[in-house]
C-alpha cells in the first residue's frame, strides 16, 4: 500500500511489504518441511542480508548463489553452509572457489570434464576438496548434462583428485513458460524430479555415494521437489514474487512483496501517463505472455487496468483504459515482471513494517 511514510520519500522507490515477505518465507519453510525436503533458498532474489536472516530463521539448511559476490557476502556474514549453482570457469573464478572452500563449505555444479579440471588441479595443490554437484538439464536448455550422460560425466569426475563429490543438481526454469497451464506446469515439474530421482538411483547402483538431489524454481516448487528422493529444493522468486509468478500460478497478487513506487510526472498526451520509474528502475524482462514491463496496483492490491508499456531509462509510459485517472504528482505501485532482475537495479529498498514505517535495506553484491 501507499501509506503517508512512503508519499513522503523521493520517487522512484522499491519497495517491500514485510509482512507479506514474512508469510511467503514462513509457507515455503512449511511446504518444505512436510515433504521433508531441504530448503537452500537462492539468494540472488534478494541480495539482502535481512532477508537471509530471515530465511534462516525459517529454517533453511544454506543458501545457494549465482555469483562469486554474493558468495562473499554470505561468508563474510556467517553463513558458510553454501551452493554455488554456477559452473566455476576460468582463472579467477577457480581460485575463488579454492578460497572460498578455506572459509566455509562452497560447493559448485559441474557439467563437464573440462570446467572440472583446472578446479581439481587448483584443489589439489592447495590441498582443498571442492565439494560439487553434477548439473543436469531436465528440459531448460541451458547448462547441465543430458540425463543419459550423467553417469558417464560422474565416473570420468570421479578419477580426478581434488573434488568431492555430493549429488546432483538442475533448475527447471523451463517451467515458467508454461503460463496458465497449470496442469502441464505441475506434470513437468514431476517429470523433471523423477529423471533426477533416476539419475540419482543410477549412480548409486555403480557406486557413487549421492547425499544431495536437488532441485530449483519457484514454479516447481509445489511439484518437483514432491517426487520422493528429491532431497533439496532451492526456489528464490518466492521471497517477493512478481506478475511472472502470479501468471504461472505460484501465488496471486497477495503473495506478491515487491513493487516499484513511483509518480506521474507528466501526462501531454490522452491515453497516457508518464512516469518517473523508466529502464534504470525496473528489469526489461517479459511477461509470460504480452510485451509490457509490468503492471500498475490499484490501491486495493488488484490489478488496476493500467499497463507499464513502454520505458526508457528514467520515464516510464503507462497505459490503459484507467490511465485517465492519473494526474501528474499521483504515485503509483508498479509490480515487475522479474522480481530478481529489478532487485539487482538498486543499492537499497524501503520496507514497510506491519505499523506503516519505513525501514532501508541495502542490497548487496551487485554486479
């Protein structure tokens, strides 16, 4: 909501509804823990050290991470129980990976004997076991192994010194573009936990010791980490959500915690508003379906029918039949496509407290 705190405060502004994260942090924490499933939510969401607290609080097992920064940033606060879902390439990456092994338990995802190798020769010199994960693509299309080549993958990792093998790892990200078919969504979604579950009983039957079976996504997560053998789930999207996860059916618009604030700053032409929140404030990634960079919040936290089209770096173009309503010096709360991405855009959010104040978070590890 727009309370008198938030009007008070310059425009434009990301903002948290603390309430709403604690909810969406305390019923993944629950979800999890009924299916007796690991939580180690991914930190890139949030880059927030008040959030990871928060996480933890609930209950989840660590973190997992996207970069070498945010690494770091949780080391340097205490928490050394880590995933580094990343594939750790070339000199300074490798060497990070050694160091950050000194300081806590970082394990990484490989996918091929290529990337293992400078890290099992670094390892080995340092005298440090780099914990990993054998990446597996189950349907995204991105980095990871087919499924019929991980066995194969795992006995020639197997054969170097330097590395510790735990289990495997994939991100079912695919599931997103699903949209409303909430069905097809769920199916494969459990689709993508049996193959992994298949790959992990494989390994196990030619010798490999497989510890940790984990799974991604915050549309997965009511279905793949189901599968039993599943033994981690790793959502990040969860924290905040965003029109995305309201499309895919991961939550409605109560479960949604982030938003942009901000104020119509000129209106010359009917049928459009402009505001002060452009490409600089809000990620330019898509809907599942449509092409606008989010959507406006009526003040009763429901879609109101104004769209975010068009932006350019500082102004942002709304539009649509209730667009008419605006006036220049309305603010306005903006719910992006891709909470990850806009998160990522600032040094620092506001968070509203359940009694209308305002608290400042900084967010960390950018890059």
């Amino acid at each position: 909501m727009i309370n008198d705190a938030l009007r008070h405060r310059p425009t434009p502004a990301l903002v948290i509804d603390r309430a709403v994260m604690e909810r969406n942090v305390t019923e993944m924490a629950h979800r999890m823990r009924k299916l007796g499933v690991a939580l180690r939510p991914h930190w890139k969401t949030s880059k927030m050290v008040e959030a990871a607290h928060m996480q933890s609080r609930a209950g989840c097992v660590g973190f997992t991470c996207a970069t070498p920064a945010e690494v770091e940033c949780l080391l340097d606060h205490g928490y050394t129980d880590l995933t580094w879902a990343h594939q750790p390439v070339g000199p300074p990456k490798v060497a990070f990976a050694v160091e950050a092994n000194r300081r806590g338990r970082v394990r990484v995802a490989l996918d091929s004997l290529e990337a293992a190798g400078p890290l099992a020769n670094a390892g080995t010199e340092a005298g440090v076991a780099i914990p990993y994960l054998i990446e597996v693509d189950t349907g995204l299309g991105r980095a990871g192994v087919v499924p019929g080549r991980a066995v194969n993958l795992a006995g020639r990792l197997a054969r170097l010194d330097g590395l510790e093998f735990e289990g495997i790892i994939t991100h079912a990200g695919h599931l997103s573009s699903f949209g409303d078919n909430r069905s097809g969504l769920v199916a494969e979604g459990r689709a993508a936990g049996r193959t992994m579950v298949r790959i992990a009983r494989a390994l196990r039957r030619t010798g490999f010791q497989v510890s940790v079976v984990s799974v991604g996504s915050t549309p997965g997560s009511t279905s793949t980490p189901t599968v039993s053998g599943v033994t981690e789930a790793r959502p990040g999207t969860y924290v905040f959500h965003d029109a995305n996860q309201v499309a895919v059916g991961s939550t409605d618009l109560s479960g949604c915690a982030l938003t942009v604030a901000a104020r119509v700053v000129s209106a010359p032409r009917l049928g459009e508003a402009i505001i002060d929140a452009g490409s600089k404030s809000m990620s330019s990634d898509g809907p599942t379906s449509g092409t606008e960079f989010g959507r406006v919040l009526a003040e009763d936290g429901t879609y109101a029918d104004i769209w975010f089209h068009r932006a350019n770096e500082e102004h942002g173009f709304l539009k649509g039949p209730a667009v008419e309503t605006l006036k220049v010096g309305d603010m306005v709360r903006i719910l992006p496509n891709h909470a990850c991405a806009t998160v990522n855009m600032w040094s620092g959010a506001l968070v509203i407290g359940d009694d209308g104040t305002l608290d400042e978070w900084k967010i960390r590890a950018r890059r």
